[in-house]
C-alpha cells in the first residue's frame, strides 16, 4: 500500500546512490571485506584465453582495415571482462542478443578464427553470405542472434525471446548487451516494462562505457547512470565494476538465478571505458583526452586477470608469451586464408527469405544480372559469377 503524507515532499532521485560492486583491484588483489567467486581452475583459464584471443584478433583486423583489407571493424578492446565474464556466467544454451562489440562472448563460446573471418570478409563460408556488414556476426548453434545495425532493436527482441523461453519452461534465459547510449533509445523502456510486467527470464546488460560514440555520458542524461531505471519498472538492478571480471561473473550468475528460478528480468550496469574508437570510421581524439584514456589504461581488465591468475599459480609469464605468438600466428594465417576464398554465389541474394523465390524477387534479380552484364568492370565478382570473360563481358552487355 502507498504511504501517505500529508505535506508536499518532492524527490529528485538525488537522496540515495546505487554502489558498485567490485571484488578484484588494479592490481589483482581481492579487496578486503570482498569474497572470489566460486571460479574453477579451468574456467578461468578459459575465460583469459577468450579475453586475451579477442584482444589479439581486434589489434590485427584494425590493422587490417587500415591496410585497406577490410571494409569496417570495431573493438571490443577495454570491455573484454564485461563482455566475457558475463557470458561465462550463462548456461551455453542460454540465448545472447548482442549489439556490435561482443565478439568475446563468441569467443568463450567456440567461434573460430575460421568463422571470425568469413564473416568479416563475407566470403562463400559466411553464414551471413555476405549480407552483413563486418562483425555483424550470428551462430545458430552458440545461441547468438544475428546483430542488427539499428541501434537498441535487440533490447525489446530479447523481453520477447525470454518470453518464449518462460514459456517452454526448460531452465533457459536471454542475456541482451548494449551500451549506454542504446539505453536513450525508446525500445530500452519498452523492453524493461515488457519485462518486468510479464515476468520473463531476461538480464539487461548495460556496457556503461562513458561515450555513445562522441557523447560523453554527461551531455546524455542527468541522472545516476542507467542502474536507477530499473526502479522505475520494480526490477532488480545492480552496479558492477566492468573491468572486474570476477565481479561481473558473480553478479551474472546471480541475476541469472533470479531470472531463470524466479522469471525475474534484472538489469546490470557494467561501468567500464571503450579504450579503443568507437569504429574504425571514428577518432576519439577529438572528444576525449589521452590523459583520460591513461587513467584507464591503468585498469586494464585483462591485465588485472592476468595478475590474479598469476597469483593463483594458474598462468605464467612464459604461457603468457607462448600464448600471445601462437594467436596472433593464427589470426593471421587464418586471415590470409579467408581473404582467398571466393564471394557467396550471386543467387544467395535472394534465398533464405521465401520457401521459394517470389516472381518479384525473380524480376529483381533477372534486372540485376542483366545490369551487371551491361557493367561488368564495375562488378568484377558479379561478372564472374555470370561466367563472362575479359571482353566477352562488353559484349554480352551490348546485345
């Protein structure tokens, strides 16, 4: 029931803080009054790997974009704890809607560098078959939906799925990532009201990385972050060192106890900081200083696990150098191969939509193979897939 007073008290939000969970400093210690989580040996070591191996392969495909190789890329560099230790949180066949710099939690779950690069180049293995835009990824059988370039559209699609889920009933939740700007978009409120209001399996993952792109946090709301909106829609919420992997793990696994025994959505808000620009198309030297990326580069999240693990006797310097050389020999044997490999066949276009081709469809395609005869220098793949040749090509296209 409501309590009643009897005089007018206005409230701002500004009489209480939400704290932030931690469990590992800088320097890979525990904090005192904080307790590790129950993290097997091997799991851990696991998760490194991933961070480390998502690293590794964002330093190298920048690289390669800016060689002119790939069209596009963007990094998961500095969120790599949140990211990866939220994901190994989850149950493996728990549903991930991503938003577009989550290539960790493919990672931990098996992706490999062979299916990385197919996607990016769009070649004939691609699952996509090159519809998408690099790291744009999807893996039916890791349980991570396609990512959508539209901005906060998985927020409301995972309310949805988890719906789907609670009502399968098999012990399932959907985890859904997106930064703090996508939580201005319209569709995070939906989502959390859908949520809340129906009782589904679903945790809200809040990379607060302090920019939507150049907007820094405090030019995009007023407010304590994104933590106390859940209150507005009587959801669970936590605050949790994003750089933390070990906070983020313990604080995922129990918001999906809750969402999963309970049908309680919860929303977490990892605060972390996007070392890396937003895209390869942005500079992040015009909006943010490179005092502030220092200070946290000090709080690097893979250099803080590495050090724990260290002190735990579970890695050493030398795996450390060994591991180091052999992923990046992988990434880029791996990437030369993939470069080589052919384009999707030309009539991917307009499959996997329909059970059969539509006569629309048809017409399309049959006025685009006929364009592409009339210029093939300008689609050299195209023309190759019609079978034309050198000066062939002219002249299939002028009769």
């Amino acid at each position: 029931m409501t309590q009643a007073t009897y005089q007018p008290a206005f409230m701002t939000g500004d009489e209480f803080s939400i704290p932030t969970f931690s469990v590992l400093n800088h320097d890979g210690d525990i904090y005192p009054d904080a307790q590790s989580p129950d993290l097997p040996r091997d799991k851990a070591r696991h998760i490194y790997h991933a961070m480390l191996a998502t690293r590794i392969l964002d330093e190298r495909m920048m690289a390669a974009q800016r060689q002119g190789r790939l069209s596009f890329y963007m990094q998961c560099t500095g969120e790599e704890a949140s990211v990866i230790g939220a994901t190994a949180a989850l149950d493996d066949a728990d549903m991930i809607m991503a938003q577009y710099r989550e290539q960790g939690a493919l990672m931990y779950r098996g992706f490999s560098f062979d299916e990385f690069m197919n996607q990016l180049f769009g070649n004939q293995l691609d699952y996509g078959k090159g519809r998408q835009m690099p790291v744009h990824y999807g893996s039916r059988k890791l349980h991570y939906m396609t990512i959508s370039s539209p901005l906060a559209t998985q927020i409301p699609q995972a309310a949805g799925y988890a719906y789907g889920q609670k009502l399968a009933g098999e012990g399932h939740c959907t985890l859904t990532f997106f930064g703090e700007g996508a939580a201005s978009e319209g569709d995070f409120h939906a989502a959390l009201n859908m949520a809340s209001v129906h009782e589904v399996p679903v945790i809200f993952f809040c990379r607060n990385n302090g920019y939507a792109i150049s907007t820094p946090a405090v030019e995009q709301f007023a407010a304590d972050g994104i933590a106390p909106r859940a209150f507005g829609y009587r959801m669970h919420v936590i605050r949790v060192d994003g750089n933390d992997v070990l906070a983020v793990y313990e604080a995922t696994r129990l918001a999906r106890e809750m969402a999963v025994k309970d049908n309680k959505p919860v929303l977490i808000e990892a605060m972390t900081y996007r070392l890396a620009a937003h895209s390869s198309s942005d500079d992040p030297s015009g909006y943010r200083s490179k005092d502030e990326e220092e200070i946290w580069r000090l709080k690097d999240p893979i250099l803080r696990m590495r050090k724990w693990l260290e002190q735990q006797n579970w890695w050493s310097e030398d795996e450390e150098t060994d591991t180091q050389e052999s992923l990046r020999r992988e990434v880029l044997d791996t990437m030369k191969r993939a470069e080589k490999r052919p384009s999707p066949e030309l009539d991917t276009l307009i499959t996997d939509v329909y059970a059969e081709v539509t006569p629309a469809l048809q017409r399309q395609y049959d006025a685009l193979k006929a364009h592409i005869r009339c210029y093939p220098d300008a689609y050299p793949k195209g023309a190759q897939a019609l079978g034309l040749k050198g000066d062939q090509q002219h002249k299939t296209g002028e009769q």
